[in-house]
C-alpha cells in the first residue's frame, strides 16, 4: 500500500458559464506530512478542500483516502471519513463553554438521554494531554483569546477522530506567540502520525512549517515542491506567474499638519462596559500610524468610532481640527467586510456605490448615474485585478480575497484626508497585498493620514512610520518603526511592558 493520506486526482469544478475554478487537479499528501495549499486569492484552494471536504462535489475526478476510493455527500460524511476542517472563520458558540463547544453536535448520551459530561471531559483531557494543549474546559469561549479558540477548533476535530486535518489560513489572526503556539501543536500533531492540509498565504510560514508545497493558479497546479528545496523567490513566482518586485522606498514625506487628533478619548463597547480608557494620538499629514495589538483590546471600538460607527463616551476626536462630524467622508477598510463593508446579494458595481451615493460623479438628486458608474467600476476592476472581472457579478459570489479588493478599491479612492485600514490584506495573496500596500504608500506620499491596525507585525513595520501597541484599551507604547521590532512589540501587546506613550 502506498504513503498517501490523500490522493485527488483530475479534480475539475466548473461554476456559471464555464468558470472553472479547479481544471484538472492532481494533489497527493503523504500521511503524516504538513502540506501547504498556496496560491492566489480565487486560484481554487478553498473549492479544492471543500471538495474534500464534502461541501462541494467535482464535476470529474476521483478522491482516495488511504488508497480507498471515497465519494463525500457532506461535512459530516468526510467526518466519518477522518478528515476535519478548522475554518479561517472561527465555527464556535461564545457563550457556551470549552466543552460544551468541543462536543456539540457529537454528544455522547448516559443514563435516561443525559449527557454524559464526565466521559467527554475525560476523553477531552487525554486528547489535549497527548497534543499538548492546555485550555480551560470550562471557561466561557468568548472570553479566550483567538490563539486559544483556534485550538478549540482543533480539539474539535481530534474529538472527532480526525487523521487528516485541514487549516483554512490559521494564522490570519494570530499574534507571532500564538503563531508559535500554533506550530508547536502542529508539529506534534504530525508526530503522532496526523496528516495537515494548510492554506496559507503567508510564505515565510509556509516554508518554516510545511514539508512540502503545492501551488495553484487561476484553478491548475504550477508546482509540487519538496518545501526543503525551494524559496521565498521561485515560490512567489509560481504563485503569481512572476517576479514580486520589492516594496517602494518609504521616504520622510514633507507634510506637517494634524489631521486626526484623538483627545482623551473613553469608548464603551456592546456590553456597555469601558472598551477604550482616555486615551490620546495624533496622526499628521503623510504618515502611517500602525496600530498593534491581540484583537480585543480596544482596536475595534476605536476603529469604529473614528469611522462613525460608534459614539465614543468623552472625549474629542478632531478632523482637521474641526470636531469630527457622522457626515464627514473617511475611507475606511473595515476588518469585518461582511458587517460592515459588502452588502453580498449587491452586484459588484452597487457595491463600489456604497457610502459615495451623494458623489456628483454617480448621481444627482433626482436618479442614478449608472454608466458613470459602471465604467468606474470596470476602471477599478482592472487596477485591482479584482476577479472574475464582471461589474454585474453579485458580491457574494466573489471568494473572500476578492470581495477585499473590491473593498478596498472604494474606499483608496475617496476624495478624503484620513484613510482607517483595519486588517487590509487580511486574506489576500502576496500579489494583491503588495497591492494595497503600494496604494497606501502612494496615498501617504500624497499628503493623507493613514490609520493601519494589523496583527501582521511585519506588515505594521514595513508601513508604519510610528506603531501605537493597545493592551486592555489602553496604549501601552508608542515606537518609532525604524526604532523597534516584532519581538519588542509583542512584549507590550501581551501586557507583559508598557511605557510612556507620548514617545
């Protein structure tokens, strides 16, 4: 018998009219291996593991798992099979316990129907034992930090009897300790003999963690790689069919003024308690202000009270020093584009509308310029190589990294001083990403104030001209970017330093 855990084979999905968003895909993943998925955003990575998964079935081609031909109808059929999937977006209930999460759906019942909580919670702790993950089986989930709830996914899945496991960008929210939280359970996972699909678009990670490498793109494989025989260079390369040429050159912009001034400001979130506690920055024409910090401390209530989403509860926020109005115009990339920045059941041109319908290049006040912007629309489409290139194309049908570009094609291109990017890149491809990154600079060299919160340090740094760390709602540090790094600034992310933030 041979060596594969996995074997897909000629794998082919056709969506619409001929849209093939796999076209004739071979992947073999050896048991007991790490295997990364790369590629760019709707270069059919998800479709793929979906396939695999059960949620999606191949218009041709075969599946064999463990040399044994299989036909998944669902989820929970490839279940059964051994395969689990730990999503990009967390599939947890936050009330409810660790637990009482791990064993929804998979209750075992005692006596009369009840649940017999001491068998799962014994089996539980041998599982996290054997893999060396410690949680708490009974603190509330929505009171974890997301490193701790992606290890409840994973816990899950092992509840389960999982032997292959697929991670869907498990990083994309994760501090660089998480991250090496992470890998460490990963790595001990493969050394029980489980076999890991990982989804990344991270490359550095990739090649640090996985064993070996298959890239698509536009749905076909352009390589199989022995991870240990390759690099950041022939990598991207395949990813992008080129060469990813280096980041311009962040230089001292000349500009001067304060655009935002934040004053004192306290922000309460939903449960009405203080999310934000007086806090005070400024950010001036022609720089990057990075924002820094494990999500919950604050980021979000501040980013949504600076776009006007939220009212903050004192304080005073100043837009060019004015008192900043509901009505005034700020581009904003908000981290959550379901909630906050698509409407799905939109066609892409509608969607490119939202939050400019008074722009006199759209409309009037008595109808929609709809030519005006249809062309608009196709215009961004080319520069932000948004895909499939169809203004009609409803919002919802785009893939996630897509649905970002749209996003973020909108709101660079507002007539405004302030730009807040909160998670911009966020699910993009190395290409789309260097993409967002060029027009933040460009738009920082034009004179605009640019707020950028990102989990991604290296991100933070390479932008960012100074980076605010927030810990429990508060700013813990204030560094120059040329003055710091990813280790310095983690130590103040987890509380562990803080200093003077007026540095």
């Amino acid at each position: 018998m041979d060596n594969y855990a996995v074997e897909m084979t000629g794998i082919t999905k056709i969506f619409g009219e001929g849209f093939k968003a796999n076209d004739n895909v071979n992947l073999r993943v050896k048991r007991g291996d790490i295997h990364a998925l790369v590629g760019e955003n709707g270069a059919g990575k998800s479709t793929l593991m979906n396939i695999l998964y059960g949620m999606y079935r191949p218009d041709s081609g075969y599946i064999k798992i463990n040399s044994a031909e299989k036909t998944f109808h669902s989820p929970s059929e490839a279940i059964s099979g051994g395969i689990g999937m730990v999503h990009q977006h967390f599939m947890l209930v936050e009330t409810l316990s660790v637990l009482e999460n791990i064993i929804l759906g998979d209750e075992p019942a005692g006596f009369a129907g009840i649940i017999d909580y001491n068998t799962c919670r014994k089996r539980i702790k041998e599982l996290a034992f054997v893999f060396r993950i410690d949680i708490d089986l009974d603190a509330k989930v929505g009171s974890l930090p997301v490193g701790i709830q992606q290890k409840i996914e994973i816990l899950k899945i092992l509840y389960r009897n999982a032997e292959i496991l697929i991670l869907d960008e498990p990083t994309a929210v994760l501090t660089p300790r998480e991250t090496e939280g992470l890998f460490k359970t990963l790595k001990e996972l493969r050394s029980e003999g489980k076999t890991i699909i990982l989804i990344s678009h991270k490359m550095s990670e990739v090649l640090s963690i996985s064993d070996r490498i298959t890239v698509l793109r536009r749905g076909k494989v352009t390589g199989d790689l022995h991870t240990a025989d390759t690099g950041k260079s022939e990598l991207g390369r395949l990813i992008v069919g080129e060469e990813i040429a280096d980041l311009s050159v962040k230089v001292k912009t000349p500009f001067e003024d304060t655009i935002l001034e934040v004053k004192n400001v306290s922000i309460k979130n939903d449960r009405k308690f203080l999310a934000i506690e007086d806090i005070s920055f400024l950010v001036q024409s022609g720089e990057i202000l990075g924002i820094a910090g494990v999500e919950g401390n604050g980021q979000t209530e501040l980013i949504e009270a600076l776009s006007g989403i939220r009212e903050i509860d004192s304080g005073t926020v100043l837009l060019n020093g004015k008192r900043l109005q509901q009505n005034d115009v700020i581009a904003h990339i908000p981290a959550d584009r379901h909630k906050h920045g698509i409407v799905k059941e939109y066609p892409l041109y509608m969607n490119i509308l939202l939050g400019r319908e008074s722009e006199s290049g759209f409309s009037t006040p008595y109808h929609l310029k709809q030519k005006e912007l249809i062309n608009y629309t196709d215009n961004l489409i080319k520069e932000f190589d948004i895909r499939p290139a169809d203004h009609g194309q409803l919002m919802g049908g785009l893939s996630g990294g897509n649905q970002q570009k749209a996003v973020a094609a909108r709101e660079l291109t507002k007539d405004t001083d302030l730009i807040i990017a909160s998670h911009p890149t966020r699910g993009l491809d190395i290409k789309a990403a260097k993409f967002v990154h060029e027009a933040l600079l460009s738009e920082r060299r034009k004179g605009k104030a640019v707020v950028l919160v990102s989990t991604d340090l290296s991100e933070l740094l390479m932008l960012s001209d100074r980076i605010a760390v927030m810990y429990n709602g508060t700013i813990t540090g204030m560094f120059k970017a040329v003055q710091t790094d990813e280790n310095e600034i983690g130590m103040y992310m987890t509380g562990m330093m803080a200093k003077d933030s007026k540095k």
